[in-house]
C-alpha cells in the first residue's frame, strides 16, 4: 500500500502483486530500487488507485488486466484480501460510490463471486457508479468491443454501468480529462487541491521507458499516446505534479521531473 495526500485529496495504492520481469534493455537509472530492483528487471505491480475527497469515495480501475483466475477456487479469498487491504486503508466496498474505469482492459475486480447471482457474479462495490469513457461502452454493448462480455454483464444488469464524456467534475477537486491514444476514448484522473496536482493515467504509462520516453508505444494508435503522453509529462514537471500508475512496481510514481529532453520520476 502506498499513500499520497493532494491538498485536500487523500490518495492510496492497493496493490495485488508487485513483481519483476527481466528487461530487454537497461532499465533508465531513476527507476531503481522504488520502481524497478535493478536495471536489469522491470518492476510490475496490479494496482487499485482510491481517492477520498471530503465524504466522497472513489476507486480507479480497479486491478485491472489481473483477471485470472476468475473461476478459480481462490477468486473469493484473493477479492475479500483485497477489500480488506482498502477497508484497513478507510475505504470500506459498501462506501465507494463512484467506480472510474479509464477504459476497458478486461474487468479486473470490477466484480466479486457471488454464487447466488445469475451468472454468479456481482458488483465489487455494490453502491458504485461505474464510469467508462462513452465510446468503449457503447461498443461493447453493440458487441463491438474485442473485449466481449468478460463479466461485464453483472454490472449491466444491477443498472450501475454508466458512459461519460471527458471532461467531467466527479468532486470540487477531481475530474476526468480524456487522454486518447492507447484506447479509444481513453481517460485519465486528474487532482488538483490545494495548489497541488496528481494525474492517474490509466495505462498510458505500462514501464519507465514510457516516461523516459514518451515514443515508446504499446497502443490502439501510438501517434496520439505519444503526444498524450508528452502533454501530462510537460504539465506535471511544470507543476511539480504526481504521476500515479497503475502497473509500475513500487509506489507506481512519483513527481515528474525533465531530463533534458526526458523525463524521470522523484518517489
């Protein structure tokens, strides 16, 4: 678990697994030990991201691209692990009420078993609105999306599924922004309290190369990510900014800073 406070918005990191793969090329030196063990491991972590603003509760692509097993016999012990990681952290299931899915990459623990359901799933977070940028969800309810069902159904059903269009004010002090590029319709969580700013970014931001280099791409179209990405890396260093991932190890960010024509993260 890692934390963060943003003016008057508390943040926290809930992590399933962080881990570390071996890198194909030196990992940049800023990232070692907080991001990544050495320079020869890039470090990975499945992350939650929770924002307390006031009385409002909100959770950020919750586990996303950490699926599996969904069938499994340990699905109920992982998900109730979890939940009691973000009770402990103040953020008990029953009192999130928004639900902010930068886009759709499989749902994660959007949804919990649940055997006496239809398909024997339900909402993770049964008071919750759950945002998705309008374009994927529209998609997929066309049966247009790559992604198919994968267990979206329980949320359709219990009528909590709901499209947006960035931008958007969820609280005085958090908003959703668009920043297209790695999926279509792509968002990003954007604080700014108290005169600090925090951005979470989805999953425009997969390793450290990313933010050494914005070019580096692994996206629906890269030539937009790209220019996303370098926009949110300007901003931050400009603004001594955080930068909150979902999938790098450690803390997952850090504040932005340039290095001539890179960039770097101070955890």
């Amino acid at each position: 678990m890692h934390r963060w406070r943003v003016g008057q918005v508390d943040i926290v990191r809930i992590e399933d697994e962080d881990f570390a793969l071996p890198s194909p090329r030196p990992v940049p030196p800023w990232a070692v030990p907080d991001l990544a063990p050495t320079r020869d491991q890039v470090g990975v972590a499945f992350s939650a991201f929770a924002l307390a603003d006031a009385d409002r509760r909100l959770v950020v692509d919750p586990w996303l691209a950490n699926d599996f097993p969904r069938s499994a016999a340990d699905a109920d012990a992982r998900v109730e692990r979890l939940l009691a990681d973000l009770d402990a952290a103040g953020f008990p299931a029953d009192s999130v009420d928004t639900v902010v899915n930068t886009h759709f990459d499989g749902v994660g623990w959007n949804t919990r078993p649940s055997p006496g359901s239809p398909d024997g799933w339900t909402a993770t977070f049964p008071h919750a609105r759950y945002l998705y940028p309008r374009a994927e969800l529209e998609a997929w309810r066309d049966g247009r999306h790559p992604t198919g069902d994968s267990g979206f159904g329980p949320l359709e059903r219990q009528g909590q599924l709901e499209a947006v269009d960035p931008p958007q004010s969820l609280t005085p002090d958090i908003r959703l922004v668009d920043a297209p590029g790695h999926a279509d319709g792509h968002l990003a969580v954007r604080v700014e309290s108290g005169g600090s700013l925090a951005v979470i970014p989805g999953h425009l931001f997969l390793t450290p190369f990313q933010v050494a280099d914005p070019t580096e791409a692994a996206d629906v179209d890269p030539t937009v990510a790209t220019r996303t990405r370098r926009s949110l890396l300007d901003d931050l260093a400009d603004h001594d900014g955080l930068l909150l991932t979902n999938l790098l190890g450690g803390p997952g960010g850090g504040v932005v800073r340039r290095q001539g024509s890179a960039y770097a993260l101070r955890t």
